[in-house]
C-alpha cells in the first residue's frame, strides 16, 4: 500500500504552525509497511484542493488528510472531498449528540456553523474524536482508501492510534501480515552505516531496509511481508544476521530504547552502582539518567568539577597534572573517573572533560573531549574524541558517547 499524506491549512504555508502531523503519521505508517512517498500542503481552497486529491488518486492507494475538519468557511477539507467522490455529507448522530453535549457543559451557546463538525462523508467508517468535536472518518473508493483527520495534534493523534491504525491494521490483513523491527547504532555515521550494508540494500524486496539518521545516531527499520507473522520473523532474523556480522559492533538496542535507558537497564538488572565527574557536560549526564523513575537505585551521586580548583580541592586531582598534561587530557580524566568512585562508594565511575567551546582551552581546540570510564579492580578506560558543533552539540555528542562507551564496558564485563 502507497500513501501520500495531504496537510490542509494555510497556517502551515505562511508557516505560522510546523507540519508535526505529517511526521507523526510518516512513522506510524511506516511501522505498518506502508510507504509514504509523498508529502503535500495545500492552503484552505477548494480548487486548489481538489487538484492536490486528484494528483494523489493518480500516484497513492491510501490518501491520508489531516486539517479543514473545523467550523469555519476556510474549513472545507470534507466538503471538497466529497465533491470529488461524489458522495454526500450526511450528519453522524454520535458526533452531533458529543458537539451538545459539550457547549451545554460549557454553558456556552452553540452556533449554528458548530453542527457542520457533524458533517461525515456518506457511508464513511467514522473515526470517534475523544479529544475534541470533529470526527476523522474512513472509507474505501474505487480502489482507493480516503482517511480524514482533524488538525490539532493532540486530536489527531490518539484518534490515529485508537481508531486509524486498527482500520488501517484490518485492512492489512487482508493483504498480508506485516511485521517491523528497529535496530538502533551508535558511533557510526548515517552514509558510513549504509556503505557497509549497500549490497543488502540495493538487493532488498521483502525484507526491506530503511536507514534513518538521528542525532548521533543511525536507526535501520527491518520491515518483513508475507501471509505467515512466524515467516516474517525468521526473515527479520535472517537480515538482522547479516547486518549484525558487518556492524554489529556499533549496534545498542531494539525498537524505542534509548543508550541511557539501556545503560539503566543493564546496571539495574547487575545490581551495579554509578557514580560520574563532569566538567565540560556541566551534569549533562547526571540529569539524563536521573531523568529515569528509579535512577537513584543505580546513581550514587556525582559532581561538576568545572574549574581546575573544583578538580583539585573536590576530585583531588593533583596540581602537577592541572599544571603540566592539563584539565583537558587523559590522565585528569582518569583520575576524575577514579576518584569519583571513592566519593560515592559505586562500582562503576564515569568522567567527561574537554573543550565546548566556542574558544580554545589550554591551547586545545573545541571539539577535543576525553571520557573515562573506571571499575575497582580494573584497568581504567580513557576514550578521547574530537567532536565538531556548536557547543551545545559538542556538549550533547559527548554525553551520548559516554553512555554508548559505558554500555559497551558493561557487556564486555558481562561476557567475561
């Protein structure tokens, strides 16, 4: 099944509000298999409109509208569809009973350009508002699958999830079973990623790949289709092999984890306790992780040793490293990662210095950032980074790193 999603509203072109309702239904349709190959924003007017569905009945199987559900004249996303259609706009009881109720609730009067929200396509499967007054609705034509929804995300989006995907998901089974997994890597570039798995790419039919770019990290979507869910699987299995063998190294997680929630996860389940030291992140990294419910059963504390009298007089640091390697090297990393052990009692310490910026430090650009990681016991490791950005992004990359290098001691450790 191929999409296009057709965003109705002037608002968006004089780019008065973002079009979020395009990318939130450009994923959920995604994880369905479905494609969406294009994106169209039309302004409140009815020719206009009208060429923007004709264009997409001739290139799309599934026409997804969000917008021009309200009240309103420049309302007219419905009206004008059913012109196309040939259908009718007949009143839907529920929505016309729901639209009542809420004025009288309210005890505001109701005008009459109110009971146009009512208004649903002929014969249309409609799609219950829970967050608002106008109803979404569903229906197939010649061929062609028609879902309207209304603008505000907050209305859009849990009538897609509560009532849009399961008829999407039904007709789907019609077809076939339809099964999505997403692997998730870290310090490996987009462009980098997909040299190394081109082959697997440029050969795909079922299963399929689709590399996507996050910040700092590469995300693959596996996508598997067949009459069987147990096929997919061992299809999704397959693939995920083979990349695995190629990439595996800068693989972290499935699906909607993050590398802060499977380095909580990981020291939660080990019993394992956390302390860091930070200097250029400014406690960055402590509040990602206390972010997290339960944080403290992992965290036992840190400090922001931002000035070298803050390394030396809390960290213990000695003024011979400040003053001859610096607070910008491997040796105070190390120490700060050693040390903080020490303060907190953990298990496990992590430290970040370096240079954000925008000037140089100690005679070292921006962009240069140590992290090390230290367990009692153990050898000490120092990464050293050069990053690029503004400082905010040096600042942000080094956190992830830090969660990515720590990630990866623990399932060294573990595998031993």
């Amino acid at each position: 099944m191929d999409a296009e999603i057709i965003a109705v509203g002037s608002e968006l072109l004089l780019g008065q509000i973002v079009n979020t309702n395009a990318q939130f239904l450009s994923k959920e349709l995604a994880e369905l298999g479905i494609n969406v190959y294009y994106h169209t924003v039309v302004g409140d007017n009815r020719d206009r409109l009208r060429n923007a569905i004709t264009h997409a009945q001739n290139r799309a199987d599934l026409i997804i509208f969000s917008g021009g559900l309200g009240p309103t004249k420049d309302d007219l996303t419905k009206e004008t569809i059913a012109e196309c259609l040939g259908r009718n706009l007949v009143y839907d009881s529920l929505a016309m009973d729901q639209i009542t109720k809420y004025f009288e609730k309210t005890k505001r009067p109701m005008t009459e350009n109110n009971k146009k929200q009512a208004l649903v396509l002929e014969n249309a499967e409609v799609l219950a508002n829970d967050h608002g007054m106008a109803p979404g609705m569903a229906l197939h034509v010649d061929d062609k699958t028609y879902m309207l929804f209304p603008g505000p995300p907050r209305e859009l989006q849990p009538m897609y999830a509560n009532y849009g995907k399961p008829y999407l998901m039904r007709k789907l089974q019609k077809r076939e079973r339809i099964t999505s997994r997403v692997l998730r890597f870290f310090g490996i570039g987009e462009s980098k990623l997909e040299t190394e798995i081109l082959d697997l790419i440029d050969s795909q039919t079922n299963p399929t790949i689709a590399p996507l770019a996050g910040f700092g990290e590469v995300i693959l979507r596996l996508t598997a289709k067949s009459p069987s869910s147990e096929d997919n699987l061992q299809s999704l299995d397959a693939l995920e092999q083979k990349i695995m063998r190629r990439v595996g190294r800068f693989f972290y997680g499935y699906d909607d984890t993050s590398l802060d929630n499977e380095v909580f996860r990981m020291l939660k389940n080990r019993g394992l306790t956390l302390a860091c030291a930070e200097s250029l992140t400014g406690g960055w990294f402590a509040k990602t992780l206390t972010d997290r419910p339960g944080a403290s059963g992992v965290l036992n504390g840190g400090v922001v040793g931002y000035t070298n009298q803050a390394k030396e007089h809390l960290l213990h640091i000695p003024r011979s490293v400040l003053d001859n390697e610096g607070a910008v090297s491997e040796t105070c990393a190390k120490l700060m990662a050693e040390t903080c052990i020490n303060l907190f009692h953990a298990d496990v310490g992590i430290s970040f210095t370096g240079v954000a910026g925008p000037d140089a430090s100690e005679g070292k650009e921006p962009g240069i950032v140590y992290v090390a990681i230290a367990e009692s016991g153990k050898r000490t490791q120092v990464h050293s980074l050069l990053l690029a950005g503004n400082r905010n992004r040096i600042r942000n990359l080094a956190v992830k790193h830090g969660f990515f290098y720590l990630l990866k001691h623990l399932q060294h450790e573990k595998s031993e």
